[in-house]
C-alpha cells in the first residue's frame, strides 16, 4: 500500500499536468511507476485533504476525474478520521516539546505544515508501507 500526495495524483490523472518542480520526462515517470504498482497489486491511498487539494486544482473537471478514481480499483480514498487526528496531534505535540512546531520544516509554511501531517496521519493510519511523496 502507497500514498501519494497532490503532485503524483495529480500526474497520475493528468499526465500532461507541469510539476512543480523540474522533472525529467514525469509523463514516462509516473506511467512507469503506474505499471509496477498495478503489477505488484498495490492499493494506492489517496488521502482526503489530497483529493481536496486536486479537485481545486481541477475545476469544472472535477466531476469527471472523480468518476475515473471511482472506476479505478486501485485507488482508495481515505479520510482525515478521529485516528488520523490522533496520530496528527501526537506528532505535532512532539514537534513543539522538540521546540519547533514545524519539526524538520523550518522553510515551509505553517499551513502547509499543518497540511502536510495530515496526510502523513492518513498514510500512517492505514498502514502505508511507502510513501510517495
């Protein structure tokens, strides 16, 4: 089991999509990746608040790219539930007891932070073996 965040979502569904950052050949990148995680059977999770973050991203499309995750059996979405708010308040408890609520984060910005752990509490949560992010 795997968890992506909005950037390789993003690619998965729309391969012509500009990653952030500069990658060589994404499209052939992620296609790849695609093809070892259904040939080895791997659930992908898609965690609520990445769904959100695509669906933005997405607009009026929005209702036809939820119909394709729908159809597709290997992803899962997941939600932001009482467990992962749990796991999401020990890891930030423990950020602030370290004496820096952002942890390893110190650049990026606190709602993106906050953001951040909550699909890291998703994936953590449900078991993810490997994150993608």
């Amino acid at each position: 089991m795997v968890v992506f965040d909005n950037s390789i979502f993003c690619l998965t569904l729309h391969p012509n999509a500009k990653p952030r950052s500069t990658v060589d050949r994404a499209s052939d990148r992620i296609q790849h990746l695609m093809e070892q995680l259904r040939d080895n059977k791997e659930v992908i999770i898609i965690p609520a608040p990445v769904l959100s973050e695509f669906l933005v991203f997405a607009g009026k499309s929005a209702p036809e790219y939820l119909l394709k995750i729908r159809e597709t059996s290997s992803l899962r979405i997941e939600p932001f539930d009482e467990r992962a708010a749990i796991e999401l308040a020990d890891r930030e408890i423990a950020a602030r007891e370290k004496g820096n609520k952002k942890g390893s984060a110190t650049t990026s910005e606190w709602q993106k932070v906050k953001f951040d752990r909550q699909v890291v509490a998703v994936a953590l949560v449900q078991g993810a073996s490997r994150d993608l992010f």
